[in-house]
C-alpha cells in the first residue's frame, strides 16, 4: 500500500513559479520505482505533467518541457515538480501518482494516486 501526499499549490500569477511535493509513504521501493504528476484542468481530461523513475529517468508533456522540472529525493521517498514561467493554462488540480512501470504513467493508468493539490494561475 502506498499513500501519497502533495503539498505545494496555491495561487499565483502569470509568469510566477511554484513547487509542488509529493511524500511517499510505502512498503515496497517497487510500489514507487516510477513517480510522477498530472493535472486536470476544469473541462479537460486529466493529462500526464513528467515522471521520473528511481534511477533518474524523466519524461515530460510537451506543454511543460523548459518550463517544469521533476526531481526525486529517494531517501525521502519525495518528489517535487518545480514550475517556472507559469501561464494561466497550467490552472488545475495537480495530482501525484507512483508505480512500478512507466508505461503504467504513460497510459495513465498509475495504481497509486494522491488528493491532489490545486494550482491557480492568474492573468
């Protein structure tokens, strides 16, 4: 079992930065080899921000790639999203996520998932 909580969200203005963390608690280093973000936007289907693996593998969306950063502090079992040059667009709830397998992220089929935390972008 893993339980994941984020922290980190708020509101801020365009151009504006924000770091959101994630805190794994789990039993298993495989439960959380892969740990990541997505986000979902009022109306929208929820989409893949960046994951990272346990050896330091990323992957970002597109719309975030020079903007986001994803890092991972493993003895913390943490991981943290650094956003930079933040645009209205990127308002939503922010959702961390961890499995096994990066494909499972890429489907967005993740096992495990957190509360969310909600990021506000103004114009």
């Amino acid at each position: 079992q893993v339980q994941l909580v984020e922290s980190g969200g708020g509101l801020v203005q365009a151009g504006g930065s924000l770091r959101l963390s994630c805190a794994a608690s789990s039993e298993t280093i495989s439960s959380i080899n892969v740990m990541g973000w997505y986000r979902q936007a009022p109306g929208k289907q929820r989409e893949l921000v960046a994951f990272i693996t346990y050896g330091n593998f990323k992957e970002y969306a597109d719309s975030v790639k020079g903007r986001f950063t994803i890092s991972r502090d493993n003895a913390k079992n943490t991981v943290y999203l650094q956003m930079n040059s933040l645009k209205p667009e990127d308002t939503a709830v922010y959702y961390c996520s961890s499995d096994s397998y990066p494909s499972s992220m890429r489907r967005g089929s993740a096992q495990y998932w957190g509360q969310g935390t909600r990021v506000t972008v103004s114009s």
